[in-house]
C-alpha cells in the first residue's frame, strides 16, 4: 500500500484531471468514447472519492470491455492498482495507456508520474520485507 503521504497526491491527481482525461480519452483512443464508456468513468471517480476502491476498478474494468483502448481509463485503472498495492499491475496499465495517448502530453506525463510511484512502491515494499526479516 503506498505510503499515507502518497494517497492525498494520488487522489488529486485522479480527480482534478478526471475532465481532461476523459476528453484525452475521447481524443487519443482508436474510437470515440461513448456515452456508457463516459458514463462509467464518471461513476468510478465517485466511487473512488467514497473509497470503494474494488468497486470503482470493477466499473473501469466494464469501460474497458466497452472500449479497450480507451487511454484515460487504463490510466485510472492503474492509479486505483497502485492504491490497492497491485504495482506491477499499475505499471503496465500506464505503460499501455501511453501507447494509445497520442499527442496528449498532460496524460503521457501522469503516466510517466504512475509508473515511477508504482516502481517507488514497489521497492519501499520490498525495503520493509528486508528490514522485517532482519
């Protein structure tokens, strides 16, 4: 789980783009988003704002069968991993997300800002199982 420092600058960051990156979603990926797609990010963000977190990552797991490529979905997805201590998943979430942002700088730079906190994570974690073991 990231550190509690952590969770704050990751919420802002979910929300205070959830706009754009939807609009950078509807942009970016190989369709246009649709209404159901628009509609069940917007319902994960208030999900996540209420700290549901499993239920929120379910609601984008059902945005992306709608529209698999969708680059602001797979990005919420992987800030919702990272939350739920899934670093691996997070980072590849973000690494796909960026093959389909195109010109969308803002988003390809928060992708870039998920895999580092995935990987900061991941090897806090792993600090702690050292010292834990000592």
């Amino acid at each position: 789980m990231p550190s509690q420092r952590l969770l704050p600058a990751l919420f802002l960051l979910f929300s205070t783009f959830a706009g754009q990156c939807v609009l950078a979603g509807q942009r970016s990926a190989p369709a246009h988003s649709n209404k159901a797609t628009t509609q069940l990010i917007e319902a994960a963000s208030q999900q996540y704002e209420h700290g549901e977190l499993d239920q929120a990552a379910a609601t984008l797991e059902r945005a992306l069968q709608i529209q698999p490529g969708n680059p602001a979905t797979l990005h919420y997805l992987g800030v919702l991993r990272l939350e739920q201590g899934q670093y691996d998943q997070a980072e590849v979430l973000a690494a796909r997300s960026n093959l389909r942002v195109g010109s969308n700088l803002a988003l390809r730079n928060r992708n870039y800002q998920l895999i580092e906190a995935a990987q900061a994570a991941r090897q806090a974690r792993a600090v702690r199982v050292v010292d834990q073991r000592r």
